[in-house]
C-alpha cells in the first residue's frame, strides 16, 4: 500500500487543492476519466463555445424585424466544432503533463478507485493507496434511463453530443432541463430540426412558475415541443437513422438521425463504493457533508475526510465547485481555524434562447417561507420592453421577476428570462450577498441610461415594501 499525505479523487476542481502548501508532501491525483473534469471537457465551457456561434446565427434570423436583412449562408459545424476542442484539448493535455511530468511530488493516477476504508482505497489496476488527507471530488456523470435502445450508437449524452462529425438534419432531445434547453438552441440555430421530448408539463421545471412557463411558451415557437411523453423505445432503421416511439396521451412516432439523452446527472459515489465504505449518503446518491466540507459516516465527520461539487452538493454547479474547493484548500491546511461553505445566494444561469438566470427562492418557495415564518412577500415583474433598450430590441418576452420580504425589503429571489439574463443578474446577486434591501440597492447607485439594467432597477422600485 502506497501512502500519501493527499490524495485527491477527481482532476476538475479538485485539481485547484494542489497549492504550494504541497511542495513538500507527497500527493496522489487521481481520475479515470479525461484531465480537468466536467466543466472543461464536456460541460460549461465547451457548451458555451457553441452558445456563442448560435447566438449569431439566431440573431441573423431575428434582424428581419428590426429592419436588417441578413442572410445565413451556412454553419460549419465541423469548423466550430475543431476551433473549440482543439482549445479545449489543449488545455487538458497540458494540464495532465504538468501534473503528471512536471511536478515530482505529485502522482498521477489515471485510473478509477474503490473505497477500501473510510481513507484507502485500491485502483482498477489493483494498487492501494492511503493518504492522511483525502478529498473527494469525483463529480458526477450522465444519467441514462432504462430505454431499449439506449445503447444504439446514434444515442448520445453531453458528453459525446458535441464530438459529432455532422450537423445532424433531425435530432430528439429527450429531457427539459438545464442541458436539453441549451442543446436545443445550439442545434436548433445551426438548423437542425430539433424535437424535444419531456415527461412532464413544462419545461425547466425546478425554477419558478413563471419561467417555466413563459419559457416552455417560447421554446415551443422555436422548437417541436412534446411534453407529458416519455421515449419508449429507439431503434435503427436501415439508413442508419433512428426511430422513437413515445408514450403519452397520445402516443406517436417519429424518425431522427442523432438523440440526446439530457435527463439529469447522478454522483459517481456508487463507483467509488462509497455506500460499502459506511458513508452517509443523500437520497439521490450524494455524499453527506457537514458545512466545513466533512464526510459524515453515522452522521458524524471523519477526520481527513473531505467532498466537494457534483459529488456531494446538489448544485451541479462549476462556480459551486470551485467556491468548495477553496473552503476545502484552506481547511487542510488550517485546521484550527475551519471556515464554512456559502451556499445561500447560488446562482445559475441556462444559456439557451432567451436566455434565463436565477438566484434565491422560487416565488412558491418564499411564500412557504413567508407562512412559516410570519411575514408577507411582495413581487414585481418588469418587461424588458419598458425601458429603452427594450424598445431598442423590440423586446415582447423578456422580464425580471423579484421576489422580497415586503416589511424589510430583504431580496428573496430574482428571476430573469432574456437577453444577457445571465449578466444582468448580477446586481440581484450582489445585492443579495452584501445584504442590500430593495429600496437601497435601487437608489443607492447610479443605473447606466439607457442600459438594460435599468429594467432590475426598476423592477426594485416596483417591490412594494416597508
């Protein structure tokens, strides 16, 4: 058995812990799949690579109503594709050599591992390893429902979607999420015929009300929408295309060249054995933490134990990750003095067309929160079209919707549907962090005229409170 003074399971964020705290100790980097994890690979950054190019090639299609005639001649897919990984690639080769060549304390493990004790374990190839200090940072994968067919080459998750070598004509979604919403608008506006299958009613369905409603509205103005079916089952016709036959209300079938399975992602606990190992895990898989990042086993922390991102929190976020990563760097290295994870204003972003951001409570969540704790909410929706960069885009969709504690003008939530969503919620966030109230925040500052932003601030004047 190999021993460590850390050892880290995972190369995403956890790749950041391995500070020159470290020089001197040895260290074990350890990950079975591709250097640098979710994120650079196969999620975020990639993902936005191709958000960027589909935004252009939507905004050429939606000149027209402003008086610009532009003409989209073509997307090569093949030319955006190799621009973005041989980017990306790049960065997780170099980042592989470094750790693996270049620092001489540091070992690299391209292998998948086994809890064999709350801080051993033993590689596929058979070796064991321990460490006094060992982060758990193996994130998350892909969720592939029980389908017949499912395994068909032309099935594919956010992992492989993006390597294609065509632009496929026709392709299935099957989900309603945060990935299936992006995919849609990237394959969408690059023209392939996009049919998006969801089980339930609407979309984004874990935001609030009014987004997935006024989302899965427009979504359906630019996409085949069916909602309230399921895929029973895929299989190969002989041109090497795809046949799906839905369940629902009134089953149907249809033809597609691609499917991409975008229901959600599971935590690799199960591939660490972290259950045989005796610790606590969520309901859904995740490891249990305490708010220094602990591992709990029978509800209490093992010493040296740590977790952070998909793998223990519910987020799924990079910048969450990374937020952990930097509680957990510190608190190796400083014992004495633990700090706490910060997960009350978490924001996310879905950047899709339009785009939406959100951060806090739901309006159903702060009403519940309002019941059981005695006070009255107050909620303002402002139209992007209100202010003049909304008349400048001929803006009918857009909003931002705030939610407050209608007495102390306490930001609850804010939730935004619409161009740069994802930016101009910042302010919100902010605000919220540094414990700004409504009023304060709308007339304490100077708001850029005539910039989009001035539809938050007026949506701040609009909460009715004190």
């Amino acid at each position: 058995m190999t021993h460590y003074d850390l050892a880290i399971i995972g190369s995403g964020s956890g790749n950041s812990l391995i500070t020159p705290y470290w020089d001197g100790r040895k260290v074990a980097l350890i990950d079975g799949g591709v250097f640098g994890g979710t994120c650079l690979n196969v999620g975020c950054i990639p993902t936005k690579m191709f958000v960027f190019p589909a935004e252009l090639a939507t905004g050429a299609r939606e000149a027209r109503r402003l008086g610009i005639e532009l003409e989209l001649r073509g997307v090569q897919w093949r030319a955006i594709r190799d621009r973005i990984f041989s980017r990306i690639d790049a960065i997780s080769r170099d980042g592989r050599q470094y750790r693996a060549d270049e620092l001489e304390n540091v070992t690299l493990y391209e292998d998948y591992v086994r809890f064999t004790g709350a801080k051993s374990f033993v590689t596929g190839a058979g070796e064991e390893i321990h460490a006094d200090q060992v982060v758990i940072a193996a994130g998350s994968r892909a969720l592939l429902p029980d389908i017949p067919g499912i395994t068909l080459p032309q099935v594919h998750t956010s992992d492989t979607i993006m390597r294609l070598d065509e632009l496929p004509k026709r392709i299935l979604i099957i989900g309603g999420g945060y990935i299936a919403a992006e995919f849609a608008h990237i394959f969408g506006a690059f023209g392939s015929a996009v049919t998006l299958v969801n089980r339930s009613g609407g979309l984004l369905r874990s935001l609030d009300d009014t987004v997935s409603e006024a989302f899965t509205a427009e979504a359906a103005r630019q996409w085949e929408v069916v909602l309230d079916h399921t895929v029973a089952s895929l299989t190969s016709n002989d041109d090497g295309s795809v046949h799906a036959v839905l369940d629902g209300a009134q089953g149907r079938e249809l033809d597609v060249d691609v499917v991409l399975v975008a229901v959600g992602r599971v935590p690799n606990t199960d591939r660490l054995a972290a259950a045989a190992a005796g610790l606590d895990l969520e309901a859904d898989g995740r490891l249990v933490v305490d708010g220094f990042q602990r591992v709990l086993r029978n509800g209490s922390p093992v010493d040296g134990l740590w977790a952070l991102g998909d793998v223990s929190n519910r987020f799924q976020l990079k910048h969450v990750a990374n937020h952990e990563a930097r509680i957990v760097s510190h608190n190796l290295t400083h014992p004495e003095d633990l700090r706490a994870s910060d997960h009350r204003f978490v924001p996310a972003a879905v950047f899709t067309h339009p785009q939406v951001a959100v951060v806090g409570l739901t309006e159903a969540e702060a009403l519940a929160k309002a019941e059981a704790e005695g006070f009255e909410v107050t909620v303002a929706v402002q139209q992007y079209g209100s202010t003049a960069f909304g008349w400048a885009m001929e803006d009918t969709t857009g909003f931002v919707k705030l939610i407050a504690n209608q007495h102390t003008g306490t930001i609850l939530g804010a939730h935004i549907m619409g161009h740069e969503a994802s930016m101009i919620i910042q302010p919100v966030i902010q605000g919220m962090s540094f414990g700004l109230d409504a009023q304060t925040m709308a007339t304490g500052q100077y708001w850029i005229h005539p910039a989009l932003t001035e539809v938050v601030e007026n949506a701040l004047l609009s909460l009715k409170t004190g």
